[in-house]
C-alpha cells in the first residue's frame, strides 16, 4: 500500500470535514436571522437539507472511487449514493407528520420495480448509508449525519489501508492472478493445472461477479524462480483461451 498516498487522503478528508463543519456553524448562526424563509417545509429548509445531503456524501462517494479496486468499481453505485441522499432528504421533508403522505409515497414506491445487480456485495453498506444520511438531512439531524459519514469514512479508510479482511497467506506473495471467465469451474480446473507448472504456491482468494455472466477469479501467486509472470499469462492464454476472456497479473508492490 503506498503510504504516501493514504497519508494524502486522510489530510484531505480531514479539510473537507473540517470545512464542512465551518460552514455548518457559519449556516446555523445566520439561519435564525431568517427563520420565516427557512421555517418546517419551506423551500429554505429544502435546500439546507438537500445541500447538507450532498455534501454529508460527497467524501463517502470520493473514497469509493479511490479505494475500489478497479475490477469491482461501479460508476453507477457512485452516482447513485450521491443522488440517492439528497432526493431522500427531500422526500422526507414533505412526509414528515404527515401519515397520509407517507402512505402515498408507500404505495408509489410499491408500483415501481427496482432492477439493479451490485457488483459487490459490500456496496449494499454504501447504499445503506445514503439512506441514513438522506434520513438524517431529511429530520433535520445534521450533527448525526455528520458524525455517521465522518466515521465510515474512517473505518473504510483503516480497512483499505491495513488490508483488513484478505485471506491470509503462509508467506509474502509476488502477486496477484485475476482471470475472468464465463465458466468459473471448468476455468479453475485448467487454471490450476497452469498454475502447478509455474507458481511455488498459489491459492483462491476470491470469487466475484465481473461483467454479465462472467466471474472474476482471483489468486495469490509465488512465482517459481524459473518462471515468470510473462510465461504464466502466456501458458493460461494458450491453455485455457476457451475458457476464458482476460487475464492479467497484478504484481506485490508492497
């Protein structure tokens, strides 16, 4: 992990919330001055709650996009917990007290169909998230807004930097093996066969959803002294190249 780069993105994280947290303070002091023109359910009270949506999970939205590996990044996810906050805060805006309202909006959401596959299944927590950021904005409960996404911006942080969670390994790897194929198990056959010939030791870290219908296979690989990762990726394109649709391998930096 280069620790030049997570040392940038903790100063930044840190002026942005401390940022946020002046204009908030900045905001909370003037509000009073105009308390008719951003009263319970007026287009003043909209935008605070929207804008502090916004900017709740812009750095949420911000570390995704800086930490996610690049096999499993999901543009759509980053736009969608952007959005997703600020419409919610809205929505809640109008409904709130409101039993009637919130019954209709019910009955709305009921009558359209959601269609979206994640491609990871730890992205369902960003998901998550927007919606209690979204509700937060929405009630008004800024200071809890911030504290939530200022912490889960920690905790994502300390995950990706420390490597928390991978799959230990008996000693250091020289580097990572992603394959992706439209049938894992076959491909794992001819792939390990592969891999006998040309790593000391290897193993199956992961398995997960890449594009439609294909699935992304990742290895921890030590090279043999004789081979090299040229030779493996020439040997499984030659081997398994009816088995599969990319390769690459992604050296231990570290």
């Amino acid at each position: 992990m280069n620790e030049r780069r997570a040392f940038g993105l903790v100063i930044r994280l840190a002026i942005y919330y401390a940022a946020l947290a002046a204009v908030a303070l900045l905001v909370a002091q003037w509000i009073p001055r105009w308390g008719s023109l951003f009263g319970e359910k007026t287009p003043g009270a909209a935008v605070v709650a929207m804008l502090s949506a916004l900017g709740l999970m812009s750095p949420v939205a911000w570390m995704y996009m800086r930490t996610k590996p690049k096999l499993r990044y999901d543009p759509s996810l980053v736009q969608t917990v952007i959005v997703l906050p600020v419409v919610i805060s809205g929505v809640v805006l109008i409904v709130r007290d409101s039993v009637p309202l919130a019954f209709s909006l019910a009955g709305i959401v009921a009558a359209v169909r959601f269609r979206n596959t994640l491609h990871d299944t730890k992205d369902a927590v960003y998901i998550f998230l927007a919606i209690a950021v979204g509700l937060a904005a929405g009630v008004q409960s800024f200071a809890v807004g911030f504290v939530v996404s200022l912490i889960y911006v920690g905790v994502v942080l300390v995950l990706w930097r420390f490597d928390i969670g991978t799959a230990p390994t008996p000693e250091r790897v020289q580097g990572r093996l992603i394959v992706e194929t439209p049938i894992p198990t076959a491909a794992h056959t001819t792939i390990a066969g592969v891999l006998e010939q040309h790593a000391r030791r290897w193993k199956l870290t992961g398995s997960e959803s890449a594009a439609p219908g294909h699935t992304a296979l990742t290895f921890a690989v030590r090279l043999r002294g004789q081979s090299s990762a040229d030779a493996l990726l020439a040997a499984l394109r030659r081997d398994a190249a009816a088995q599969i649709t990319a390769v690459r391998f992604e050296p231990d930096l570290r």
